[in-house]
C-alpha cells in the first residue's frame, strides 16, 4: 500500500469512526430521559397553566360542564415504572375517548384485526370525532378513533349486555393495576340522554348491516367513556402500549408487538381527529385525547405520559394539557421524527 493510499485509508477509517460515535453520542442523547424529575414537570405545568383560558369545558354533555377549567395535572411513567406526579393528579375525571384504544385492543384481540378492519377504515381524517356523513357514502367509518368507529369496534367485543364493557373496564383496571376504578354513572345517564347523535350513527351502521345487536352495545359505549381515572392512570396506559402492551410493574401477560403497532399508528393518524396531521407535525408521538380534558401519550419503547386539563380547544383536546405535551417532547427531544 503506497503513502497516500494508507492516508486515504486511515482518514476513512477517523471519519467513520468519528461519524459511528456522534450517532451513539446523539442515540443517547435522544433517548435520555432518566433526567426527567417532578420538578421538570411541574416547570412545565406552571408555564403552561393559564392556557385553560384560552378554551373552554366541554358541556355538550352536561356532566362534563360541571368540570373545574381550572384543574391541572401532569404525569410520566418512565423506565421500570418510575412514576412523576405533579398538579392535581388525585383529580378524577372520565376517559371519554380514549376508552377507544381500550376497545380496539380487545375487540383485535377477539375477532383479529382483518375482521374488525373488513368493516372499517384506517384512515386519517379532517374531520371532528363525530362526523358521520361518509357512513351514507362508503358506508363505513373511516377509522376505530372517531365515534362511529369506536361505537361499531365496542359492538364487536363478544358477550351479552355489559359483558363487553365489564371486558374494558377489566382492562383499564388490570393496565393501571387498580382495581378501584369504576365509571361515573352521572355522566354515564348524561350521555346515554343527550346522546342523540351517536345513537345516530348507531342506527345508520346497523342500517349498514355493520352492527346487528340492539342498544345495549350503544349503551356499554356510553359506559366505557364514563370510566374515571387519573393523569397517573392515562401515563401507564401511554406506557402500556409504547411497551408492547407490557404493563409499567414489568406484568408481560398481554405483550403483543404487533397489538401495541397497530394501536400506536391509530393514535399517530387519528387519535387527535382533525388536529392529528399538525400534531403529528409539531408533537410526533402516539396520542389519544378525550373530551373529558385527559391526553394520554406513548413514546416508543421508553415511557407514558399523561395529561388532564378540561378546558378543551376547538378540536376538542386539551389546551393545557397539549402545550405540555409538546414542551417536554421539545425538550427532551422525543418526537419520533
């Protein structure tokens, strides 16, 4: 090997070198969260506390307008369960839509994913959560996340009456490993009475020849979205899935891989309706919120985080509650992107 050759040769191997180290140096640095403390947290909170002001409850259910806009609560489960807490985290509110991703897992996990999906769609969409008129032209909803979708993947869980919700709230209890959990029936008859407009899609999908029971799967729908819980509680189901449905204790009882994909890419496209595209944009993560003020969040791999804020912007997720979100994604660089 000639002079110039070898320098060739070695100044390849320096570059490769230094390049394969700044990729580590930077892997770490990405992944990094172990510095994340309550204190971190509550920073956030504070900065981004008045943002309630610039939303508003949601009262189209009258039990919900009866939530203080004031509340705030901001929760992490990291690495072996480490849990954060900070704000109002003993506050309970009800899950509303993020129930959907509880379901979905269920109902794949009975009929299969080819046989839930055969009747609906994957799609991402510009539409509110309950929009419903393609439901008179593809005759389908367009994904598990909106309210057709969610209210037709409840009907296809196996049992009769409450079965099927008694199977959801079963697994919310079993993923927060808390037995106590139950459902607010004040906001449950709220629902079931002003519920109209899903009772709506209700009927145009069993007219579909989609949904083929009566009004008892429509009502577990209204019950699995009245499931109360904590900030705390949305963390371990963010971190739930972003751990391939392996539990925050290490509990590896429903680990499923493919599950946890199927579930993250719903939340990525659609999990925050017509705001999902500019989120996946800004935030980057799998996420679901509910008209109830809770965001819950899965970062691959790594952990949950969870947030509870009622007073919702005009998508209908949380003001607060995103601005948080996406300050600590901003910070510690966890955007998937």
């Amino acid at each position: 090997m000639n002079k110039n050759s070898f320098l060739f040769s070695a100044k390849g191997i320096y570059i490769a070198t230094f390049l394969s180290l700044n990729t580590v140096m930077y892997a770490q640095k990405k992944t990094d969260i172990s510095t994340i403390s309550e204190k971190t947290l509550s920073s956030i909170l504070e900065k981004n506390r008045t943002y309630y002001t610039q939303g508003k409850v949601a009262d189209y259910i009258p039990e919900l307008g009866k939530m203080d806009a004031k509340a705030i609560a901001f929760s992490v489960v990291g690495k072996n369960g480490r849990v954060l807490n900070v704000g109002d985290v003993h506050k309970k509110f009800t899950m509303q839509s993020i129930s959907k991703i509880i379901a979905l897992m269920i109902a794949v996990n009975e009929k299969g994913e080819a046989n839930v999906f055969d009747k609906m769609g994957y799609f991402g969409t510009d539409k509110p959560f309950n929009y419903f008129s393609n439901l008179e032209t593809t005759g389908k909803p367009l994904n598990p996340m909106m309210n057709a979708g969610a209210i037709l993947t409840t009907s296809l869980i196996s049992g009769e009456g409450e079965k099927p919700f008694l199977k959801i709230l079963d697994m919310v209890r079993y993923i927060t490993k808390d037995q106590t959990i139950g459902y607010n029936t004040s906001v449950y008859e709220s629902e079931k009475s002003t519920g109209h407009r899903n009772r709506g899609m209700f009927y145009l999908m069993k007219n579909n020849g989609l949904i083929s029971g009566n009004e008892d799967q429509l009502d577990n729908y209204f019950k699995q979205c009245s499931i109360e819980l904590t900030a705390e509680d949305l963390a371990k189901i963010g971190y739930f899935f972003a751990n391939e449905c392996v539990r925050f204790d290490g509990d590896a009882q429903y680990k499923n891989v493919e599950l946890a994909k199927l579930v993250e890419s719903q939340m990525l496209i659609a999990g925050m309706y017509e705001f999902s595209g500019e989120y996946a944009r800004t935030v980057g993560l799998p996420s679901k919120s509910g008209v109830g003020g809770g965001i819950t969040v899965s970062v691959p791999g790594k952990m949950g985080i969870g947030v509870f804020s009622p007073a919702l912007d005009q998508h209908g997720n949380s003001s607060a509650g995103y601005h948080m979100i996406l300050d600590l994604v901003k910070q510690y660089d966890l955007s998937l992107f």
